[in-house]
C-alpha cells in the first residue's frame, strides 16, 4: 500500500514537472529564455510600453477606455512587430491627440527603442513580423518589374493614393497620406498591417514579389524628376493649363492694364 502511494505522487510529480517545462519552453518570453538577449529586450520594451504607451492601450495592451466608455486607444494584442515598428518608427505613435487620423510627425524612440517596443508587442500573440531587409531592396529591380508594379499600383492604390503616390482626401476627415517620403520598408509593412484606414494586403492578396514590385515603382515615382520646376500635384495638362491662364493671361492683362494708364490722353479740341 505504501509504495503503491509513493508511486503514484512519483508519477503525479513527474508529470506536473514535465506540463511544467513544456509550458515554459513553448511561451513566448518563457523560461527556456528568460536570461537570454530577447528577454531582456522584450523586458526593455515592456517598461517602454508602461511609461509611454499604456495609458492609452492599457498596462497590457488589451485597449484602454476614458472612464466614459469611450476606447482612447485599440488592443495591440496581435498586431505584431512590423505594425509597431511602422506607427513609432514614422512618429504616428505616440500620439499627441486623438484626432481623425494620427499624422506622420518625427519619431520619439530611436531604432533600439522602436525594436524593443515592437518586442515586447509581438512577445503578447502572434503577428506580423518585420520583414527582412531584402524583402523590400529594389535596388536591383529592373524596368519591367517597376512597370509590373506600376500596374499593381494603379490597380490596388490610386483610389485613396493618387496616380502619382501624392495622396488624397477621404471621408470623414481622413486623408490618404503622400507616398513621396516614405521608405520602402514602411511601405511594406504598411501593406503588411494596414495602418489606420489602410486595407490589409496580406501574402493572399499581394503576393511578396507583387509587394516589393509596388515598392519600386513607388521609388520611382520618388526619383523622378519635375521638367517644370514645380510638380503640381503631376496632373498633367489640367494643372498646367490653369497655371498658365491664371498667372500667364492674368499677367498680360496687368500689362495691358498698366500699358493703358501710361498711355497720355488726347484731348479733342473745343
């Protein structure tokens, strides 16, 4: 009876230990790292996220209210690193105030800081991760894959981007940003996780070569030169032929008009 007793806590014991192990090993930011280098940035990031980003997203990301039941900021639980890293690293987050749309301002957290934040964020649920530096490299990409993904571009971003990338006005406030100064990595993840009213261009609706093929035309767009000196707004003969008759007749007509006062009158005689 006595060893039937110590037999069983024996196996009870080696079974809690062994739930207990597995447990630590498969968590994200378990035991089987919590003295590695991830830990600790995820820990770094964790106390950044408390300081500078729980009083909106709450202290565990799960979203924060204002006490009237209005939502001051969104669960991050999922949204993964590459939607940190887009929204800090372009200064969208932290916001300043809960407008329509959060505008692009210049970022809070340098590089370390955004990668620990993003970290942290990822370390809560699986999500997006930011993409590896050749993912989005065009550098090498050739004049037939610009046009591909102008293509692309016309298809799937010219409703809210504009033809040229210059962006453009939407409902309720909400505007489509330019594309003019964004990198090529924040165009990625952009697509990746959809920031704000932005659709979501997963791997199922663009695929990854359709994604970096958008991105070179984009930079193309960013590298092209304006013939005129001004771009205005690249809409062709409509910008440039109000230009011209605004400031080109207008101007004549101011000649002619100071022409005309100079001009010393006759006078008939009496």
């Amino acid at each position: 009876m006595r060893r039937g007793r110590l037999a069983k806590a024996v196996v009870i014991g080696a079974a809690l230990i062994t739930v207990g192990l597995a447990y630590g090993v498969l968590l994200p930011g378990g035991a089987a790292g919590a003295d590695g280098p991830q830990s600790d940035q995820v820990e770094a990031g964790r106390r950044l996220f408390a300081v500078g980003c729980a009083s909106c997203h709450g202290l565990h990301a799960e979203g924060g209210t204002n006490g009237e039941g209005r939502v001051t900021g969104p669960s991050l639980i999922g949204v993964g690193a590459a939607a940190v890293d887009f929204q800090v690293s372009t200064g969208r987050m932290p916001a300043t105030q809960t407008n329509a749309q959060v505008p692009q301002k210049p970022p809070v957290y340098n590089q370390q800081e955004i990668d620990a934040l993003a970290a942290y964020v990822a370390s809560l649920a699986p999500g997006p991760a930011v993409p590896a530096a050749e993912s989005y490299d065009v550098s090498k990409a050739t004049q037939a894959e610009i046009a591909r993904g102008g293509e692309l571009f016309r298809t799937n971003c010219t409703a809210c981007h504009n033809f040229a990338g210059r962006g453009g006005a939407l409902p309720n406030g909400r505007y489509a940003p330019s594309l003019m100064g964004t990198t090529p990595r924040n165009i990625y993840q952009a697509m990746l996780t959809g920031p704000q009213q932005m659709p979501v261009f997963s791997d199922s609706v663009l695929l990854p070569e359709d994604k970096r093929a958008i991105i070179a035309y984009i930079v193309a767009l960013q590298q092209q030169k304006d013939p005129g000196g001004f771009p205005l707004g690249r809409l062709g003969p409509v910008s440039e032929g109000l230009w011209g008759w605004v400031f080109g007749i207008g101007l004549l007509v101011a000649v002619a008009v100071w022409i005309g006062a100079k001009v010393p009158r006759i006078r008939r005689p009496q």
